[in-house]
C-alpha cells in the first residue's frame, strides 16, 4: 500500500468514527489554539512594550539620576551638589561622545486652571527647546518656546492634548478640534500663555481603533448599566499605554521660567534651589554607550568634586526587562500549550488502540494475504498522523477566533498579534504529536501475528 492509499483509508477510518474522531481531536485543536495564542499575547506584549520605549525616547538615552553617596563618602554627604547647570555646561564642553545634553528643572504637584476647569499634568518641567528631540516629542499647533523664551524666563507653555481636553473640552465633548494656541492659562495661580500644543500620542494599536470609528466599522454594544464595548480591536480600555499617556498630559516651560517663577524661592535658608529634577543624555553612538557614559561620569565626578551622588540608567535597562519579560511568558504559555499537546496525544494513543482491537480480525486477514509487517506498521501510523494534522488544521482555523476573544479581554496597548512563525510551529507540534501518538499502537498492530489475529472474536 502506498503513501496516497495509506492517507484515503485514513480518512475514511475517521469519517467512519466521525464523533470519536471529533472528540479525539479536540485535545490537539486547544493545544494548536493555546499555542498560537499565547504567542499572540506575548508578541503584542513585545510590540507594545519596544513601542513605548520609542515613545520614551529611543535606545541611544540616558538619564542621569541622583542617588545617595557611597557609604565611603557619608561625611561628605552635605557638600553633594546634586545636578546642576554646571554639569550640562561641562558636558555640553568636555564629552564630546555626548551628542545632546536636555537638563530638567520639575515642579511637583502643579495644577492647572482656567475658568472652573482644572487639570493636573504628568510632568510638568522647565526645558530647553532640545527636549523635543531628547524626548521625540512633536508640536502639532502653533510653536515651541525658543532660546529668547528662555532667556528672558517668559510666561509661556507648551500642553499635550490630554491637558487640552481637560482645560477646553476634548473634539468628542465639543464636536470640534479646540486650539488652544494664545489662550491663558493659570499654573499654580500663575497666568501662563499657551504657545503650542504637542500631537496627540496613541499607540499602533489605539490609532487603528480611531480609524475604524471614522470608517464605522467600530461596534460598540450598550446597555443598561453596562459597559461600552469594542469588537476586534480591544478598544474601550483608555488611551494606549502609560507612556502615551503621560506624554499627552506633559506640560514643558522654559527652564529659566521654571527656576524664576517656581524654585528660585524654593530653597533652605532662603537660598534659590538651583538643582536639576533631570539631565538627559543621547550618545554620539549605542556601539559607544560605554565609553560615551564614562566620559559623562569622568566630567561630572569634577563638577561634583569627586563625589559620586548620581548614577546612569539606559534604555539597555529597560530592553533587558522586556526581554526577560518576554521569555518568561513565552516558557509559561510554551508549557501550558504542551501540556494540552500531551492530552491530544495520549486522546489519538488510546483512539489508535481501540482502533486495532476492533480491527485485529482486518489486520490479521491483510497480513494473512501477504501484507508485510512495515505496511501495516505504515498505515496505522499514517491514520495517526492524519488525526494530528486535521486536529492542527482545525486548531489554526479556532486560533483566530480565540485570539480575537483575547483581543478584547487585553489592553489596546498589548493586542496579541498572530505571527506565521507561531502557526508554522503549531502545526508542526501537531503533526509531530500524531507521529510521536501513533508509534505504540502501529508497533502493536505490526506485530499481530495473523493465525491468531483470524481467530480473534
């Protein structure tokens, strides 16, 4: 018997037995569909997670944070100048590795206010114009304050939409886009001009979701006392991931403004705090981040007087974790997806057995007529993996339905993502679980001696 006549009469055994078939199969369709999906999470995981930390920057930036003094250096610790000028001035002079220096100056628990509305900022800083490209930020209206801004410490900011929304009411509320350019603003009781507006940051994930409001395809489904939801993109979560977020409620003044309206009165014993919430850094190049960041640290130790009361923290840091984050949930959800495999197979195991117990009397009359051991060893294993491969076939065909489901149990930030390598994969384990399922009974069956197996009631 060939390998074609092998596979018909491996079909038609399953169409015979159509529901135990079934029933046999559906270990393997979960085992495909976990597989498939959990791959789905932990890619959409990946993307919004390398998304974000785009969104934060890019690879090549560096903070600068303050940290306590080495214990050797406790009775030092009140000379600690923290970041200051000083250290940008002599970065800015002295490392030339250091392509792009954007010092931050925070005020903590600023509150926005006009008219009866108020809003409270993720961020509010004093910067200088680099932090645009520091930051990947982008003006979608009017402008951003310039060095003369700085210089003569005017009374102008720069607001992400979120902030907009709040203080003017979002398009949605209003029914038109606001442009808050030239209106006035208070900060803390301060009047404020706005001279520009950042775009709007969403995730990919968010802005396909807006897309398909716009072209109607977007289902929301309501009723009483419940919830609005979205069908296929995973939307009614908030607007992407914190990162989007918190850009979007950034409101950035002048440096100097910052330090002459805000901190200038802020320090003990009636002297200005002059000291940095930030400094930010991008390196000439990632092949030269560690030259680059000793450098940094070789400047600063002289502003500082050799007194180590900062440290460096990359983007590396942030990649590391991702990465780790990944393949712990790709192990988790590789050993979830094999333990449904192993059910599925043990499922065609035992539905190959009670095959042969019914067909030991057909088995002993093929060998009986000359069929060899290999054939028959041939065709049971083939039936086996016939089981396997339609079992995969089905598990792709459930996996995009269960992917969807988990599309909208999961935030738009981290919609799971099918992959043709995760498919690939599934459909492999499958085929080779029939294979690895069907060696014992095919074995038992090729071994049936046919004297007995004629006599066999």
């Amino acid at each position: 018997m060939n390998l074609s006549n092998a596979i018909i009469v491996g079909l038609k055994e399953i169409w015979a037995h159509k529901f135990r078939s079934a029933l046999t199969m559906l270990g393997i369709i979960l085992g495909v569909s976990s597989l498939i999906g959990m791959s789905a999470i932990t890619k959409g995981m990946e993307n919004g997670m390398k998304e974000a930390l785009i969104a934060m920057g890019g690879l090549d930036k560096v903070v600068t944070e303050q940290q306590p003094v080495p214990p050797e250096q406790d009775h030092r610790a009140d000379e600690a100048p923290g970041r200051t000028i000083n250290d940008v001035r002599a970065l800015q002079e002295s490392a030339p590795l250091v392509r792009m220096i954007s010092p931050e100056m925070m005020l903590r628990g600023a509150v926005l206010t006009r008219g009866g509305k108020t809003s409270v900022p993720s961020e509010l800083v004093g910067v200088w114009p680099v932090v645009l490209e520091m930051n990947l930020h982008k003006v979608g209206k009017g402008r951003f304050f310039n060095a003369l801004d700085d210089e003569l410490a005017k009374n102008v900011v720069v607001i992400g939409t979120g902030l907009r929304d709040e203080l003017f009411g979002s398009p949605e509320e209003t029914g038109r886009e606001i442009d808050p350019v030239g209106e006035i603003i208070s900060i803390n009781q301060q009047p404020f001009v706005i001279v520009g507006m950042f775009e709007p940051y969403e995730s990919e994930a968010d802005k396909r979701l807006r897309e398909l409001k716009k072209s109607g395809e977007y289902i929301e489904q309501q009723s009483t006392g419940g919830v609005a939801r979205a069908r296929g993109w995973g939307g009614g979560r908030g607007r992407g991931g914190w990162v989007f977020r918190q850009k979007n409620y950034t409101a950035y003044m002048p440096l100097n403004t910052m330090w002459l309206r805000f901190r200038a009165a802020s320090g003990t014993n009636a002297t200005p705090d002059a000291r940095l919430s930030d400094i930010d850094i991008k390196v000439a190049s990632l092949d030269k981040l560690e030259p680059a960041l000793q450098q940094a640290r070789n400047v600063m130790m002289l502003t500082h007087h050799g007194i180590e009361d900062f440290s460096f923290r990359t983007q590396e840091n942030n990649v590391e974790n991702i990465n780790i984050a990944i393949r712990n949930a790709r192990v988790s959800g590789g050993i979830i997806a094999a333990i449904s495999l192993l059910v599925g197979g043990i499922g065609i195991m035992n539905i190959m057995l009670a095959s042969i117990a019914q067909r030991v009397r057909e088995i002993g009359l093929r060998k009986a007529v000359g069929a060899t051991t290999f054939a028959v060893f041939t065709q049971i294993l083939v039936e086996s993996v016939v089981v396997g491969v339609l079992g995969g076939v089905a598990g792709l065909i459930v996996s995009y339905g269960f992917v969807q489901v988990l599309a909208d149990l999961t935030p738009t930030g981290n919609m799971p993502v099918i992959t043709v390598e995760a498919m690939i994969m599934a459909f492999a384990f499958s085929a080779g679980v029939g294979l690895l399922a069907g060696l014992i009974p095919a074995i038992k069956a090729s071994r049936l001696d046919p004297i007995q197996a004629l006599r066999y009631e």
